[in-house]
C-alpha cells in the first residue's frame, strides 16, 4: 500500500481563495480592507522567507500588508511601543511578531502585549485559554491548518486515538487540545516520553512536531494511520545543486508504504499554516468590525 498524499498547497490555495472572495466582498473599497502586521526583529533567514510569503499573500488576497523590520539590537521598550502603536491603528486587524525573538527579548511580555482580538497567532493567553476550555477563538494557525486538513480525511473523530509528538505552545499544546475538543483520545509525548514507539503504533492520527529530521520511522507507524508532518528542517548540502533541502520529522519515504495519508515536507503543513494566518486575519476583522463570522474560517469546516 502507498499511502495518500495530502496535498497542502493545493488545500492553501482553495483556503485563500475563499479569503480572498471573503474580503472582496466586505471591503470593496481598498481603504477599508483587512491589515495584517508582521514584525521581524533582527536577521533570521527563515523568518525573512516566512515574512516575505505573508506579505504577498496578504495582498494577493485583497489585503493590506505592513512589514516592520527591526534591528537586532531593539529594546523591549521600542518593541512594546511599537505593539502598542498598532494595537491603536485602525488600518491594523492583525499583528504577528516573528518568533523566535533575540534572546534579550521576553517573548511572553511581547506577545501579551498584543490586544487578543489582533492576536492572529492565537498566542495570547486569552486565546490560549478560549481554546483550552473549548470555547471559539483565534486559533493558532498550523494547528489550526492541521485540523482542516484532518477533517477532510477522517469522518468522525470521536473514538479514534491521536498522538501528538511536541508539546510546545506553537505547534504540539493547542493540537494536542484541538484533537481533544474534536473528542479523539489524546496523547502528547516529548523528549522525556521513553516509549514513543509503542504509543505511535496505538496512533489512528499521528501529528508530529518536533524539528527532529527522521525521528518518526516507518515501524512506529500503526498501518493505514493519518500521519502530519509538521517539521521544517534544513539538511544541508543533500539536494542535487548542493544547496540545503527541506525534510520533516518522518522518515517520509518508507513511511509511505505504511500510512494511509501522509503530509510531505516541502508542500504539507507549511502553505495551510500561511493560508489559516490569511483566514485568522479575515476573523480578527470581522470580530473587529462587528461582522458575522464567516463559517471557512471555523476549524470545525475544512476549504472543501
Ligand atoms: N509547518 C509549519 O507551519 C511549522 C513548522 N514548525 C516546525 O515544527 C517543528 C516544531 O516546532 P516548535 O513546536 O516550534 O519547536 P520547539 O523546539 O519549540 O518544540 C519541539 C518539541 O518537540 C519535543 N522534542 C524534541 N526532540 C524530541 C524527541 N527526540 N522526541 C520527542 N520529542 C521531542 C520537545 O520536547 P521538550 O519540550 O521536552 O524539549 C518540544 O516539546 C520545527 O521543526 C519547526 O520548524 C513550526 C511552526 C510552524
Ligand atoms: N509568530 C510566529 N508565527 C508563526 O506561525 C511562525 C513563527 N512565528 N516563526 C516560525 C514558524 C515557522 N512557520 C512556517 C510558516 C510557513 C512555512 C512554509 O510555508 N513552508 C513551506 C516551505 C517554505 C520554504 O521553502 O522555506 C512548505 O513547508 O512547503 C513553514 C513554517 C511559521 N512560524
Ligand atoms: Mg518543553
């Protein structure tokens, strides 16, 4: 058996689309289109690849795009005045700050300075809290694009068992609780779980998130099981032109012959997680705006 391959660019763009036509809608007028802020403080190559891509997709979708690139070196104080500047701006419905932040930034300060109703990550306590007690909220955006993904592949949720590998507060906590909302059985493991390989074979839906290349191999898989890439790793020098090459967390090639679907790395989690930032923006307007929530930006509906 081969498992299914879970095209997630072709899922980002029926996602943006439908934003896009959302926002056309609403916002005829460009003036009174959806903003998204992205800050990036310093250098960090990946980030300057992830803030270009929001930035165009941003205005691909009829919105407006501000970038705020600071230097290295920027004080708390100037970053928190600048969060508290869009916080104010009403051209500004959505902010996101780059993470991982230089070392001598607290990024909890930082991103609980951010108003929650502009916390398109979904980072802020109070989203995390919404979430966590199963209530609607902005969601952060890769959990969010997995759970879309998810729903298109597996009918009913309830009484299938979810492992989640990670149990940061980006990627592993909220999907270990969007799995858990949606009434799967849940386990989350992590670099202290000592027997990750037995609790993957129990898996109906394995998400792994860990930034470790490999780790998943294809005889911890149960067979025909619904398994989610979610890492991005560098690996150098490995692609044909000798430059560095993308892989995630399972040993894709052999994983193949056991899953029933699979996310590659590239084209997998990565797009939906940009594409689900386009539809956090969308929300954070309409919560902004007093408009009815539109039901593609739910996670409880997948874009199909
Ligand atoms: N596709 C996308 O859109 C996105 C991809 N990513 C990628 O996903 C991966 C995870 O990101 P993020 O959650 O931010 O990373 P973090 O480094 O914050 O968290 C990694 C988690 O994995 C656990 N872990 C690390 N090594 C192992 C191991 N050998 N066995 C079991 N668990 C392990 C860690 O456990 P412990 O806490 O105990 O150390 C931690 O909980 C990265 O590759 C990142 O680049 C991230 C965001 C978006
Ligand atoms: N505040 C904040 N929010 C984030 O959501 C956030 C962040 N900080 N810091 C970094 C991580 C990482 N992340 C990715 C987004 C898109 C791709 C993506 O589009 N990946 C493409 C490949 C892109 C490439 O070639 O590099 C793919 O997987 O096909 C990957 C990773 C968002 N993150
Ligand atoms: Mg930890």
């Amino acid at each position: 058996m081969t498992a299914q391959l879970i095209d997630g660019r072709a899922f980002a763009a029926t996602l943006r689309a439908r934003v896009r036509e959302r926002v056309a809608a609403l916002a005829p007028e460009a003036g009174r289109a959806p903003g998204l802020a992205v800050v990036l403080v310093g250098h960090d190559p990946a980030s300057e690849v992830y803030v270009r891509s929001k930035g165009r997709q941003a205005l691909e979708a009829g919105m407006k795009s501000f970038e705020h690139r600071l230097p290295e070196t920027t004080g708390e104080d100037e970053l928190l005045a600048l969060i508290a500047r869009l916080n104010a701006d009403d051209q500004v419905h959505g902010i996101l700050v780059q993470l991982p932040l230089p070392a001598h930034l607290d990024p909890r300060a930082v991103i609980h300075a951010i108003a929650p109703q502009k916390d398109v990550d979904g980072f802020h306590i109070s989203n995390v809290g919404m979430v966590g007690t199963g209530q609607d909220a902005i969601v952060p955006c890769t959990p969010l694009g997995v759970m879309m993904m998810l729903r298109s592949l597996v009918d009913d949720f309830r009484g299938k068992t979810a492992l989640v590998i990670g149990h940061s507060n980006v990627v592993g906590k909220p999907m270990a609780r969007l799995l858990l909302n949606a009434d799967c059985t849940v386990m989350v493991a992590h670099k202290s779980s000592t027997n990750i390989p037995e609790l993957a074979r129990m898996a109906d839906i394995l998400v792994v998130a860990a930034g470790v290349p490999g780790l998943v191999k294809a005889d911890w898989i149960k067979p025909g099981a619904v398994v989610i890439d979610v890492g991005i790793n560098r690996v150098d020098g490995n692609a044909p032109d000798g430059r560095a090459r993308l892989v995630g967390d399972v040993d894709f090639d052999r994983a193949r012959a056991v899953a029933g679907a699979i996310t590659p790395v590239p084209g997998g989690v990565g797009p939906m997680t940009i594409a689900c930032l386009l539809a956090n923006t969308l929300r954070a307007y309409c919560l902004q705006l007093g408009l009815p929530d539109a039901p593609l930006l739910s996670d409880t509906k997948d874009p199909e």
